[in-house]
C-alpha cells in the first residue's frame, strides 16, 4: 500500500494550487491492462487512505476549510461518498444499457446539506468503504470490452468506462491530498 500523496500515478510533485494537491485530471491517451489495475488499486485503497488522513482530527479540526473559500474537512469527506456513489451509478448504467445518457448533480449544493455539514465523519468512511467494496469486486470482475463501454455526460460529452475509473483513481487522491496537505500547512 502507499502513503497518500505518493501513489505511482500522482504527478511527480505537490502542486502549488490548492485546489488541486495532485494536479489536475489528465485522462491517458490509452488505457493498458497494467494502467487499468492501477487504477482499481487506487480506487480499492482509497477509503484506507481517507481514513489515514483524518485520522486524530477532532471537531474543530474538521470543520476547518481545507482552503480559504473551501470546503471543510468534513464536507469532503462526505462529498467524496457522495461522488463515488455517483460514479457507480454511471459504471452499472453503462455496463447494462447502450450509450446512457446519466445524470449531473450539484456537488457545492450537496455539500451544503445538513449531511455533509453535520453528521459524523465515520458514517461516509464506513459508506465508502462498503461502496469500494462492492465496487472494486465489481471493477476486477470485468472483461476489456466492459471497459471500453460509454456513457454520455450532458456536460463533458462521450466517456469510456475506462476513463470513468481513471478520473475516480485520481479523485480519490485528490480529495485526501486536500486533507494531508492541510495538515501539513497547519502542523496537524
């Protein structure tokens, strides 16, 4: 397992910005088996690695903004489920009808809702970790051709699946990047 923040398909240095610890989302030119495991890797470990990074934070610390203008803690860790729920939805619908057509949603509304401002952080860690669960499972049970499916986002256009679980490897690290790089900034 790595450490967050050091995963192989990370850029090769902490970005500058701070809205995007990692950098931003590059999809590959192509996806290879190797590439592809890589990813679900990534995806598999990312309820441990979000663990990990709050791991000691008391209340006030979580719901501290990752960045000025940001959103907590808290609200990441919530919104993080909330993405990867999301995004499993898209993975069935493409693997069970042709070319779905899926649905948007409003991430800065939902992490203003009471659920991401106010319940625990352990309830989204155990969602996500039985999300990836199933996921994952899912991920490794796949053929080539599953991989190579589309859906239609309304707002970015024609995705492959394998583009879907490339832009989720990084999102997981995106997310808890936000957090260890907050801790580090603040001597947490």
């Amino acid at each position: 397992m790595t450490t967050p923040g050091t995963h192989p398909l990370d850029s090769q240095f902490i970005m500058s910005d701070l809205r995007y610890p990692v950098g931003r989302f590059s999809p590959p030119a192509s996806v290879t088996p190797e590439l592809r495991l890589g990813f679900i890797d990534a995806i598999a470990a990312a309820p441990d690695h979000l663990r990990a990074a709050i791991r000691g934070l008391d209340e006030d610390k979580l719901d501290a903004p990752y960045r000025p203008d940001g959103w907590t803690v808290r609200q990441v860790v919530h919104h993080v489920p909330d993405s990867h729920l999301n995004a499993y939805v898209r993975l069935k619908l493409a693997l069970t009808e042709p070319r779905p057509t899926i649905r948007p949603y409003d991430e800065a509304q939902w992490a203003r809702l009471p659920d991401s401002t106010a319940v625990p952080v352990d309830v989204s860690i155990a969602l996500l970790e039985a999300l990836h669960r199933r996921w994952v499972a899912l991920l490794r049970a796949m053929t080539p051709d599953d991989f190579a499916r589309e859906y239609i986002h309304p707002e970015s256009g024609r995705h492959t699946v394998d583009h879907l679980v490339a832009l989720y490897a990084w999102h997981g690290r995106h997310h808890v990047a936000h957090i260890t790089a907050l801790r580090e900034r603040m001597g947490w």
